[in-house]
C-alpha cells in the first residue's frame, strides 16, 4: 500500500456549483497554477501543458455524487489516479485530493505535491469565492 495525505479546502459556493467548474477541463489553469499553465481539447482527449511537458487528463463520467477522481498520463505514459471529492457542508462544500506517494517518489518530491496542491486548491477556493 501506498502512503497517502488527503489535502482539503472548504469552500463558500454549493457543491454542485464547485463540481461543475472543476469538471470542466478548460478550467484547470484558472486554479491548477502549480499542475497546469494550458489545456487544449483534441477530439476525445485534454491535453495539459505542464512543465514537466504534456500530459493528458481524463475525469470520471459526469455524476451526481461529487466524485471528482481524474487520471493523468504523464510522458512516460504511466496513468495515475488522482482521487478527488467534493461533497456538501451546509450552504458550502468541502474539496478533498487524495495525494499518492508512488514508490520512485521521495519523501521531499511527496511532502512539496502535497504543499502544490494545497496551493491549488486555496486557489480554486479564491477563484470561486469571489
């Protein structure tokens, strides 16, 4: 089994509301500055630019339960599942990514994913809090 940590956010929007905007693959850039700096569609696939080069991303089917859980083909073309949520919490809702730690990664590569994607979701919850 991998070690894994669960980074959160909570957000002052509806759950459906924050679901729609982070499924849709043309937002990534407005708030996953750290994993993306441009999205373009070709035909069936997303293709990220990252800096680390292209990788494609492919989201879960649209459902009503808030899962969020993408995968991502980096260069290699190893797919990984990221595990993501959003569920509701009152008039708002909280945004769970579970983040892997794969076996080739360090401690130190692990400990700064985690600090990225916090930074990404503070700014998702910015970008739809305004």
């Amino acid at each position: 089994m991998f070690e894994t940590k669960t980074i959160s956010v909570t957000i002052n929007r509806p759950m459906q509301e924050v679901y729609r905007f982070v499924h849709e693959p043309m937002n990534l850039p407005a708030w996953a500055k750290s994993f993306c700096m441009t999205v373009v569609n070709r035909g069936e696939e997303w293709i990220v630019e990252t800096e680390d080069g292209p990788a494609k991303i492919r989201f879960v089917d649209d459902n009503p339960y808030g899962v969020l859980d993408h995968y991502v083909t980096i260069g290699g073309g190893a797919e990984i599942l990221n595990p993501m949520r959003v569920i509701p919490n009152g008039p708002g809702c909280e945004v769970l990514f579970t983040l892997f730690r794969l076996p080739e990664m360090s401690e130190d590569h692990f400990m700064l994913d985690a600090a990225m994607i916090a930074n990404d979701l503070q700014m998702l919850k910015e970008t739809l809090e305004l």
